[in-house]
C-alpha cells in the first residue's frame, strides 16, 4: 500500500506544464503567474529538492525487500572417506526471514521518510514563489518611485526656473531659488540611486527563476494579488492542513513512532533456513540436509538502548510538531498584521493624504501664481506630495506582499482580484 501512496504523490509533485526547449526562453513581457511557473520548472533549488525526493522514492522498495540468499561452496583437500565413498565438495544455501512485521516496519519507514522529502518539496516550492512574487512587487515598487521621482524631478525644476525669472527680474528673492536647486540636488541624487538598483532587483528575480543575473523582465503595470478570506479561524484550520512544513513534522513524528514499533521487535530472533549438499564420490548417495537456526538476542542491554533512543527520537519529534504549530501560528499573526496594516495604509494615503496633498500643491501653486505665497510653502507641498506618492505605492506594495506570505503559510488562495490603484 506504501507504495502506491509514494507513487501518487510523486505524480502529484511531477503534475504540472513540462517545458520544452522552444518553451525555455521566457517572453520578457510575461506576467507574474508565468514567472512563477517558469520558477517551477527551471529554479536549481526546487530540482534539488524535487530529485531529493525521487532519491527518497527510490528507497523505499529496498528497506522492505528481504536480505539476500546466502550460498556457500566447500572443496575438501582432504577428502573424508566414509563407509560409501571420499567426501569431495559441498554445497549449502541458506535464507534469512525476519520477524514477523520487521520488514513491513522498516518499509513504512522508507514510505514516511520519502513522503517527507515530497512535503519538504512543497514547502520549497511555496518559498520559491514567495521569493519570485516579492522580488516582482520589488520591481513594481522601484519603477513606480523612479516615475514619481522623475514627475516630482520636472515640477520642481519647472518651479526653480519660474523662481530664477522672478529674481532676475526683481519680483522675487534669492533664498527660495537655492531651497529649490537644493531639492533638485536631493531629488536628482534620490533618482540615480534609483536607477542603480535596477540592476540587483533583477538579478534578485532572475535569481529566483533560475536565469542569468541580466535576463530581461517585465516591469509590470499593475500588482496582482491573490485574495485570501481573512476569516482567522479559517485561516487557521488550513495552516493545519495545508502548511506543508506542519505536515512535515507530522511525518516525521509518525515515521518515528513506526522506529519505536520497530526497536520493540529486535528483541526477537530471526529465523534462517539452510539447505547442504556433501558430494561423495561417484559410488555413494549424496546427502542432503536441512537445517534451521535462529539468532539469540540474548545482550538484551542493547536492544533496550535502542529502544530508548527510538522512543526520545519520537518525542523529540513530537515536540517538532509542537514547535512547529506555534511558529506558524505566530508568523501567520504577523502576516495578517502586517497585511492589514498595509491594507490600511494604502487607503490612508488613497481616500485621504495623497487628495489633500495634491489639493494643497495646487492651492500653493496658484497662490504662488498670484504673489499670495511664499515660494517655500510651494517646495513644501511638492516634497510633502512626493513623500505621501511614494508612501503609497510602498503600503500597496506591501499589501500584495504580505498577501503572498499568507497564501505561502495557509495553501492557494480561493478566489483572485487585483490591487486597485
């Protein structure tokens, strides 16, 4: 039965798109969703992970196959002479049987062992499309600062020049020119050290896919977002059915259970049948006989260690599984936290700062426009605009991160929507 289990799961493990060698090259335009299938079929650390449990697979045929048949092949130099003739070769073949349920024992191990290595996959591949998905909000996020440094970038310089034709012509003053080739500088500094991280956010991504560090992306124009029900207490209940590090510990803390059954049945022998075969001569009747024999365990002190080894080992792992609970638990708090907060900082800057910014730049550049104003106060609104566009986009890009950390911890999502702008 063992072995059917192992074989569905590594055909579910395997389901998937198989790539060919025309499918190899990703279209540079491509979306999240085909990044992430990509990661699947090309990241170095899932095939790892993956052959792993092929390896695991392969195991379990062996641990419950018995040991291998013994045949032994005697010349007598000096052949024994008997009353019917010389005793010239003999012949003996023998076979170990195990205990009743040693084998079966030591076969479900090799099952639970490779199932673990299957969850252990699972638990890599989320991970991998945790990385892939937080690497693509990260380009999103850097090109929609460069876009909102670069549109800040020409307002102000826009408004520095406006500042230098009404000193030169008398109207205006000095220090709010300098106060705003000073933000130019700031701005035009913010923006470079912008653009220079182009290249390591997508050698993060190419990374994650298995590419070269230069490969072209796509920078995508909006944030997808797998939507989650936020009902905790059902997030909960597929944190404990469908997180596989969770289900990890579970196997293990089963497979260590079947040891402790296992270290319980070295206390009785097992049994080896032999078959011997005396050649004599070519006048007498070859004899042959039969013989069984059983190995004592009679240092019954060692078997007694294995057995406390066996029964600390499946504690141990059930304290694994506890741990475990407790660890996910904690980091699924801090997801949703983080998630709501972000949630709630993206409709702060939405519905209210980002209007009211905007509002405010526009009533201090038409009071600027009419000698009501200060040229400062309009520096002010513009940096203070920047700095509410560019929080924006970072609580929205934290929402769909934070999203993807919660469907790495609790499974696929049930339904799908888009980030909204």
């Amino acid at each position: 039965m063992y072995k059917n289990k192992t074989a569905l799961l590594l055909a579910g493990l395997l389901a998937g798109p198989v790539w060919s060698q025309e499918e190899a090259a990703l279209d540079p335009r491509a979306e999240l969703a085909e990044y992430a299938r990509y990661a699947e079929q090309h990241n170095p650390k899932l095939k790892q992970a993956l052959t792993r449990y092929q390896a695991a697979l392969a195991k379990v045929p062996s641990a419950s196959a018995w040991v291998d048949p013994r045949l032994t092949y005697g010349y007598f130099a000096r052949p024994v002479e008997t009353r019917t003739g010389p005793q010239e070769m003999r012949f003996s073949a023998a076979q170990t049987f195990p205990w009743k349920g040693k084998l079966d024992l030591k076969g479900r191990i090799a099952q639970q062992e490779a199932v673990v290595e299957g969850q252990r996959y699972e638990a890599t591949r989320r991970s991998l499309i945790f990385e892939v998905k937080a690497a693509y909000y990260d380009c999103y996020f850097l090109e929609r600062a460069i876009a909102v440094t670069e549109e800040n970038l020409r307002l102000l310089a826009h408004l520095e020049e406006v500042g230098r034709t009404r000193y030169r012509g008398g109207t205006g003053e000095h220090a709010p020119v300098l106060k705003a080739q000073v933000e130019l500088g700031r701005l035009e500094d913010q923006l470079r050290s912008l653009r220079q991280q182009r290249r390591p956010t997508a050698a993060r991504l190419n990374a994650a896919l298995g590419r070269a560090a230069t490969a072209p992306i796509a920078v995508p124009d909006s944030l997808p977002m797998d939507a989650l029900d936020l009902d905790e207490e059902v997030l909960k209940e597929r944190l404990q059915t469908a997180n596989p590090m969770l289900q990890m510990r579970h196997t293990q803390a089963r497979a260590r259970s079947l040891g402790v059954e296992l270290a319980g049945k070295q206390f009785y022998p097992d049994l080896t049948v032999s078959l011997d075969y005396i050649h004599i001569g070519d006048r007498g009747a070859n004899p042959l006989m039969a013989m069984a024999s059983l190995n004592l365990p009679l240092w019954r002190s060692s078997y007694e260690a294995g057995q406390r080894a066996a029964k600390l080992s499946h504690q141990a792992a059930l304290q694994g599984v506890a741990d475990e609970e407790n660890r996910l638990a904690a980091e699924l708090e801090l997801a949703l936290y983080k998630q709501r907060d972000a949630q709630s900082r993206s409709a702060l800057y939405r519905d209210s700062l980002l209007p009211k910014a905007e509002q405010a730049l526009n009533v201090t550049q038409r009071a600027f426009a009419a000698d009501r104003s200060d040229f400062l106060a309009v520096i002010d609104a513009q940096r203070t605009l920047l700095e509410f566009q560019l929080a924006y986009e970072r609580a929205r890009t934290d929402q769909a991160l934070h999203w993807a950390e919660i469907e790495k911890l609790v499974g696929e999502p049930a339904i799908t929507e888009d980030i909204q702008p």
